[in-house]
C-alpha cells in the first residue's frame, strides 16, 4: 500500500507536469499567430506611409526599400497642393456628420421600438426587416437612384445624407440585441412616475447604451468618410466632390502637370492622410468601441 502510495502522487506530478508544458505551448502558439496576424494587417498600412516618402528612384526597385533614406516628407504637402484636397475633406465632412448623426438617431429609435415597446406585429416585422438584409446593394442600386433622380437629388448630399435618417436593418438588429440586456424594471418604474415611451427612450435607456451608441457611430461616420460607390453615382460636379473621389482624380491630375514619376508616392500620402482620422478615431475609442460589440447580443 505504501509503495502505491509514492507512486501515485509521482504519477500525478508527471500528467500535471505534461498538461502544463501543452498549455505553454498552446499560448505560445496563440500568440504566434495572432502576431502573425497582426503584422498582416499593419504591412499594408505600413507599406503606403513608406511608399508615401520615397522619390521616383525608390519606388519600384527590387529588392522593395522598406524604409526610404533619406525620407521625402514635402512628398505630403506637394500632394496635397496639387489638387483641391483642402475643399474635398471639408465636402467630406458636409455630409460624414450629418449620417451619423442620422444613424444615431434613426436606428435608436427604432430599435428602442422593436426591444422595449410591445405592439401587434413587431416579430413580425423585424423578421422581414431582417429579410432586407439579404437583399444585395447592387440590386437596389438603379432603382434608388431613379428615385432620388426624379425627386432631383442627383448632384448633391441629399443622397448620401436622406437615408441614414431610415435606420438599417444590420443596425437595429445590433442595437435590439443591446437594448434587452437593459432590465425592464427601469422603464415599467418609470412608467409608473407617468413618463411616456420618448421620455423614457432618451433620459433612461439611452445614457445606459452609449457603447452601442458609439460603434453605430464610429461605423456611420467612417462608412461615409470612405464612400466612393455613392458620391461615384450621385456626384458630378467637380467643387462637391470628397476625398475618395478626389483620390479617384488625383492620378489624373498628376499626368497633366507633367509629375508622373512622383504619382505613385503622392497617391500614397494622400492615401495615408485620408486613412489617419478613422485610425485616430478608432485608436482613442477602441475601448467604447469594443465594449459596444462584446456586450452586444449577451441576452438573446
């Protein structure tokens, strides 16, 4: 008995030992790839702010120069002097705000109606506001534009601004799934107090929802700030343009002053300039914005 008795508490030592060595290397190998997936991602943006301070003799040598020297950081500020980007970031943001402050609005609104508002039909129909969202883009796209070309909004922000005030499906199924988290013993005690349904939309469930709030607009906003489908079909003049589809012109424009060499490295810093306000903005909200995502959906 004695004798079983050593070997038992070895023989647990050893699988205890061997169970901690896997798990070492588990997390070691987690971290690998998620490392390797990290450097995928990052290369790409890494590669256009490189290529944006190059000169003409290092821009499609092999082996590719991974950080030029010295670096041409005028390449920037001549970019940006050669077409009238200064006039397209502020169309951008003409109508960049507006949809999200839309998107806010709308699709909270309706929202709040499907998760905390009891009215005949509702399952019904979230079910076939669910359907819409299988309904590709493509296939609406002609039809919309006749409409909104008929109603005389072709040539300006009507069409990009109109429809973020109709919430989207994806949207208001995300925030549905937010606003059954909150108990509804806060809005029946506000019921009682005699507050109506809008009263209690935006003075209790709405502060309590301000993640989710935030990823819709963190979504609208960059979604709009990075439209080129939209101002391509809507927009024809020249001064309402954004910056996507002044990033459209700007190789073109390069060939008339005659700097074809440099239109690549200018390409990119525009590039780059257009890319850093939506990094910055997800950089200092990430942690609302993660927030926002990860409790959405706790409560089905």
């Amino acid at each position: 008995m004695s004798t079983q008795a050593a070997v038992y508490p070895e023989t647990v030592k050893k699988r205890h030992g061997k169970h901690r060595v896997l798990h070492i290397i588990g997390e070691v190998a987690k971290y690998l790839v998620l490392i390797f997936l990290s450097v995928s991602f990052i290369l790409p943006l890494y590669w256009m702010a490189m290529s944006a301070l190059k000169d003409v003799s290092q821009v499609f040598v092999i082996p590719p120069v991974w950080f030029p020297i010295p670096p041409r950081w005028s390449n920037y500020w001549e970019a940006w002097r050669v077409d009238m980007f200064t006039l397209y970031t502020l169309n951008t943001l003409r109508y960049a705000i507006p949809v999200t402050i839309g998107a806010v609005i709308s699709n909270a609104m309706v929202a709040y109606g499907f998760s905390r508002v009891h009215w005949p039909g509702r399952e019904t129909l979230f079910t076939l506001c669910l359907i819409t969202m299988m309904i590709p883009g493509q296939v609406t796209m002609v039809p919309i534009f006749i409409i909104f070309k008929h109603l005389g909004w072709v040539n300006s922000y009507k069409p990009l601004v109109v429809p973020s005030f109709f919430a989207g499906a994806y949207t208001v199924f995300m925030l549905r799934q937010f606003f059954r988290t909150i108990p509804t013993e806060l809005s029946d005690a506000a019921r009682i107090d005699g507050a109506g349904e809008f009263t209690i939309m935006w003075r209790i469930i709405m502060p309590l929802v301000k993640p989710a709030l935030a990823v819709v607009a963190l979504n609208a906003f960059m979604g709009a700030w990075n439209d080129y489908m939209g101002p391509l079909i809507y927009i024809n003049n020249t001064n309402l343009y954004p910056l996507t589809m002044g990033l459209a012109r700007l190789s073109a424009s390069l060939n008339q002053v005659g700097i074809k060499g440099l239109a690549y490295p200018y390409l990119m810093a525009i590039s780059t300039l257009v890319t850093l306000p939506t990094l910055l903005i997800f950089f200092f909200a990430q942690r609302t914005f993660i927030e926002g995502i990860t409790l959405t959906g706790l409560k089905g």
